[in-house]
C-alpha cells in the first residue's frame, strides 16, 4: 500500500461534514487510520442518493457538469459529457469501472479500492442509475487477488442491505499494461483477449454486448459519489476555477514519504512533492504521468501548476496523477532505457509500430545508455520515436513515443556525454523507476 498515510495532504477543509482533515476520498482513514467497512460508511455519508426519476438524473448530471469533474484515468474526458451521451445511447446500457491500473508507477486507485471501497462502489451505482444500466463491471488485475475477494465480500453486503439498482460483477483480468486501455476492458468482458481493439465505434456507442458502455476510472466514480451529496460548488472549494476539485496523486522517487495522497487541483508540481515531505537529495528531473507520461527538467517542474492547461504548454499532462522526482545524479537515460524496453515487451503486437518499430526504438536507446552510440545511430533513434505515434493500432505507441522524444529532450547534456566518452558512471546506479519484468506476455496470458 502506501508509507505516506501518516503525513495530512493539503486541501480546502471548509466543509465540516467531511472533517478538518482537508482530504475527501481519504477522508475516512485520515479520520480513523483505518479502510471504511459499509456501516462506517453509510453512519459517515448516509445511502447512496439514487436518482428516483429522469429529471433528478438529469440534474445529478448538470452537477458533475457544473462540478467540472474529468476522467482520472489519463485522458481527463469531461465525466458529465461521458454519462450523458452513454445515457442518451441506443439500448440498455452497461458501466465498467476501470480499476485496473497497469501503469507501474501508480498505486492510487490500488489505494482507495482498499480504503474507500464504498465510495467507489456508491459512484458505480449512481452512475448505473444516470445512464440506465442493468449491470456493472468492477474491473481488477488479476494479482491483487485479497482486493477482489474483499470487493466482492463488499458487493455482497450491500445486495443484501439491497442498496445499488444493479448487479456489480469483480472482473479479474490479466495484468499487461494494455490490459486497462478500455477497449481491452470491453474486448476480455466480451470474451476475448484483453488487448486493445481499433476503433470506432467506440465504447460509448457499441462496447460489452455491444451495447453503449461507461468506463470510468474508480477514482472518478468516488468523485461523482461525493458531488451527488455535496454538490458542485463544494467540489469547487478546491483547486482552480479551470482545475476544480482534488486528485489523488502516487509520489515516488528521491522524497521523504513516497506514497498516495490527495491533493488540490492546480497546486505548482513543488508543492505536490512537498506532500510527501520534499526531495532527499538535489532534483535534476520529474517523471509526470507515469510511463505514457513526460519528462521535465526539475527546475521546470517545480514551479509549474498541476493543472491541465499549464502543463498543456509544456507538453506533458496530469495524466493519472504520477510524479517520480529523478535525483540529479542519476542517469536519465539509462532510466529511460530500462522503460522502454518494457513497453515494447508489453505490446499487444497487433500492428507494426508495436511489432516491429517500438522494439527497434528501444534497442536503439539501450544501445544510446549502455553503449557507445554513434551520432548516425542516435539520428536514427529519433526517427524512429518520431514515427511511432500515431500511426498504431491503440495509443501505446504514442505514449512511448512521448516519453522517449521528452527524455532524449530533458536529458540532451547526457544524450552528448554518452556520444561521446559511453555510458556515465551513473549508470550503474541502483534504479529508481519501479519496474515489474519485461518479459512479453504469452498469446495464452491475454485471457
């Protein structure tokens, strides 16, 4: 889980009901030092406030329109956009909430299954409601087996007490980082592999059965439970007017008290880290957004807003709310290195930038951090990251390529030493990304 529990994340704490604690999703163990069983729950929020008719539907979503909230998964799609166009879909419609989270650096939603099983399975109802479901999917890896068991034992305990309108099924699928893209969701809860399908049509229009599918992330789900009682305006007592609301973060690297934690939207990237108590040692970069993320010079980043739009300027985005914080001596590219050889194991291998350009790339970056690279090698390196995004049959060849364009960017003096005299003496440091093994998945493990 997380170290980082014991130190108080930064937030509004104007509302009462929810404590001086400033935090929202994490309200609860901040409050107790404890994951919330359902009676904790319901004495702490009540029951889940169930639209009775199509006009409170329609109103609880004005709310999360108004209330600004976004996907927490990565793309940040308007969530009130989402729900109503599924709503408006042809035929009864299905909801996936997307805990899957296979990307290596984050344990948010890890974290609040744990400790707010309740919210999210509260957002998961509503969200059935809105959108007029009969059914609902609660998406995990396949690793985390204790978390699926006590979800289920969760769901369980609420049919009893008979309070969602719909059926919510814990899916265990494989855990390969494509596996959490949504149409991997949608093509293994149909019967097939979970690698990404090329679209359209779109979830939204024909996903699970082929009928109009929600995804959402379950930190977005939580949110949406909390504006169903609180409304917009208290979601708003938080962040910016253009970056509303918190976010849960995952803070790893060179800090104090790496972890999870919940933090206002809009607060400067330094601030975030200062969370988990600050940097041990001298920066040189930040890592933000995890592996489909960018890189930034740490001079850069600390003063930067994490907030869409200002990171918008500088290439990069929030993403799903990771930040690793690079010492400065630390060798950048031998990081990189090791990244990209795992995205390129990890591909679906359905298309040829995966199958063949994305592990040419990486090779060629290997050969750029452990060897001695030619200039005529490393000229033909950014090509080729150049050409991945894009032109693929899902979007994981256009976050490796960001990733790799970003980190041949930020670590340009080291890119030059290595031309010239090899790889630095940095590079035989001990890592700082974590990094499960690379190896490829078999055709068998998709399923």
């Amino acid at each position: 889980m997380t170290d980082a529990r014991t130190a108080l994340p930064v937030g509004d704490g104007s509302d009462g009901r929810l404590g001086p604690y400033g935090s929202r999703l994490l309200h609860g163990w901040y409050a107790t030092g404890g994951a919330a069983g359902l009676d904790e729950h319901l004495g702490r929020y009540g029951p889940t406030p169930l639209p009775g008719d199509p006009g409170a539907a329609d109103r609880l979503v004005r709310a999360v329109e108004d209330a600004g909230l976004t996907g927490k998964g990565g793309a940040a799609f308007p969530t009130g956009r989402k729900l109503r166009t599924v709503a408006a879909g042809k035929g009864t419609a299905v909801v996936v909430a997307n805990g899957m989270e296979s990307e290596p650096a984050s344990s948010k939603d890890e974290t609040l299954l744990d400790l707010a099983p309740h919210l999210v399975l509260d957002g998961v109802a509503l969200a059935a409601a809105v959108v007029g479901a009969d059914v609902a999917h609660l998406c995990l890896p396949r690793t985390r087996h204790d978390q699926a068991r006590a979800l289920r034992e969760a769901v369980e305990e609420r049919q009893r007490l008979g309070l969602d309108p719909v059926p919510v099924l814990v899916q265990e699928l494989p855990h390969h980082y494509v596996s959490s893209e949504e149409t991997s969701l949608v093509r293994w809860l149909n019967g097939g592999d979970a690698r990404p399908m090329a679209t359209p049509p779109r979830p939204f229009e024909k996903g699970v059965g082929r009928r109009p599918t929600l995804i959402d992330n379950v930190e977005t789900l939580a949110h949406l439970a909390l504006i169903a009682r609180y409304g917009p305006g208290w979601f708003r007592g938080a962040g910016r007017p253009d970056a509303p609301g918190t976010t849960l973060v995952t803070l790893s690297g060179a800090l104090h008290t790496p972890g999870v934690y919940e933090v206002p939207m809009g607060l400067p990237l330094g601030e975030v880290l200062d969370v988990a108590g600050g940097a041990t040692q001298p920066l040189g970069s930040v890592l933000l957004g995890g592996f489909f993320g960018s890189w930034l010079p740490a001079e850069q980043a600390l003063r930067v807003p994490f907030a869409k739009s200002d990171l918008a300027s500088l290439g990069a985005g929030p993403g799903a709310g990771v930040l690793v914080a690079l010492p400065a001596h630390v060798c950048g590219l031998t990081e990189a290195a090791r990244v990209l050889g795992y995205l390129a194991a990890q591909s679906a291998r359905q298309c040829g930038p995966c199958q063949f350009g994305l592990p040419a790339a990486a090779a060629d970056f290997a050969e750029l951090a452990h060897g001695r690279c030619s200039p005529g090698r490393l000229q033909r390196l950014e090509i080729r990251v150049g050409l991945l995004a894009g032109r693929g049959a899902c979007r994981h060849p256009d976050g490796a390529s960001r990733f790799a364009a970003t980190a041949l960017r930020v670590f340009a003096d080291d890119v030059r030493h290595h031309l010239i005299h090899g790889p630095c003496a940095a590079a035989g440091y001990e890592p700082v990304l974590p990094l499960p093994p690379a190896a490829a998945p078999d055709d068998r493990d998709w399923r």
